[in-house]
C-alpha cells in the first residue's frame, strides 16, 4: 500500500512555510495530509509557526509567545522566501492573506472545507513557557471540529513523550505520533510508548542507521518519516512499508508515486 503524502508546512519548498499560500498549494499539489506546527501567541491563539523567534520567517527578534494575534498579523511571513518577488513586473496580483500569519483554525477550517477528506498533522513544539497549555487548546480546537474522536483526520505529533502524554490522557481518540530525533532514544521509548503510537524517525537517521527502520518495523508500529524530499529517500522508505512521508515537496512526491 502506496504511503500518505503529507505536505511539510505545506509546499514550503516553493511557497513560503507555514502560510495559506503554501498549504492550498500543497492541496493543489495533491498532498493527503498537511502538517504544521503549532506555538500559543501571548493572547492565547494557536498559531503555526516552527521557530520560537520570528528572525527567519518574519524579520523580527521578538518571540511568539509574547506576540499578541493581532500583533502578528501586521507581519509578513513570505517575503523572506522570494525577497526579490517585489521586482518582478510580469509577477501576477498576489492575495497578501496568503502571506500572513496563520492560525490553526483557518488552517482546520480550510481542511474541513475541502472536496475531499485531508488529514492534519500537528505538531506541538517544546519547551515553551507555556507548557502543557499548549495541548489542552489543540484538544479543545480539535473538539470544536468534532475531530478528537477515533476515526479523526487528525493526528498529534511531538518530540516531547510527556505532550503526547497530555493529549492522550484528555482524549484517548486522537492518533498519536512520537517524533525521533536520536536512533538513540527508540530502545528506551519502545518500552514506554503506548502499543497504538505511531512512530516518526527523521529520514536522516533512517539513513545514517540502517538498523533503526527495521527495528521500528518490526515492532508493528506505523512509521510516519519526515523530511523526505528526493527519489533516493522516497525508495527507503517504501523498502520500510511506512505508512506516511511528510515532504517539503508533496506533488513531487505523488507524481514519483503515480509513476
């Protein structure tokens, strides 16, 4: 059975991560699932950003966690991606909502929305000053959509045991995806993770350890790889039976697949 595509912050090899712009054209790409990750801004909203600071995508030092929503929405999460974008006369009208920051409601609703089912990987980032808040509102959004129950298009994902911990506890339905940074850590989190987790190592590791991929499979856990860009990385993974590859590049993937 041929692996989800999941689009990795949408189509940010082309369109600027984290953005509408770059999920509705993960979506047009094909993309079966869409992952994001998830920090609360000072005022409560669940918002997708990937780093603590806003220096990369947003040309600011200041911090999410200590960003008002309304605040936030007066950056621009794009032009860092194409600075040169400005200059191009022949360029068609761009809509600037595409560019700005997004919440993970707009992201749900635009999932929700769509004319087929799409999945949602979110991914809840630590350490934050925040804490365990951070799971408690994307439960509570999730159950705003009727999406914490079994069958959910929705998944939580983390490198942080003790999140997923949180999520289960408050609701039991919602998949959960232990991420991998270190081949290290699986024989310890092999004991203690739950028997229905699924398992997310980098394509890195399954790389550079070989014995690491095996090992997870042989434990009948689904294994969802990120970040897997190329034909090359594509091929190890299929070789793994994983059930889902989390890719910067979603319509690339689908067409190495269709072929």
């Amino acid at each position: 059975m041929r692996p989800q595509v999941v689009a990795h912050r949408g189509a940010s090899h082309d369109v600027a991560e984290h953005t509408l712009g770059a999920y509705l054209a993960a979506l047009d790409g094909g993309a079966e699932g869409l992952e994001c990750d998830v920090r609360l801004s000072a005022d409560g909203h669940l918002v997708c950003v990937h780093d603590r600071n806003l220096r990369r995508t947003a040309s600011t030092p200041k911090t999410v966690s200590t960003m008002e929503l309304a605040e936030l929405a007066e950056l621009d999460f794009a032009s860092w991606k194409k600075p040169w974008a400005d200059l191009d006369d022949e360029a068609p009208d761009h809509d600037e909502t595409l560019n700005k920051v997004l919440t993970l409601r707009k992201l749900l609703e635009t999932a929700a929305d769509y004319d087929r089912r799409v999945e949602i990987a979110i991914e809840t980032k630590h350490p934050t000053r925040y804490g365990g808040l951070v799971e408690k509102r994307v439960v509570e959004m999730l159950r705003d959509f009727g999406w914490d129950k079994r069958g959910t298009p929705a998944r939580v994902m983390s490198f942080s045991y003790t999140a997923l911990q949180r999520v289960e506890r408050m609701a039991p339905g919602i998949p959960l995806v232990m991420l991998l940074e270190r081949s290290q850590y699986w024989p310890m989190l092999r004991r203690v993770i739950g028997p229905d987790w699924i398992v997310g190592p980098g394509i890195d590791e399954l790389r550079e350890h070989p014995r690491l991929g095996r090992s997870i499979a042989r434990s009948g856990r689904d294994i969802h790889v990120w970040t897997v860009n190329t034909e090359e990385e594509l091929e190890l993974c299929l070789s793994l039976g994983v059930k889902a590859v989390i890719s910067d590049r979603p319509a690339y993937m689908r067409d190495l697949l269709d072929r």
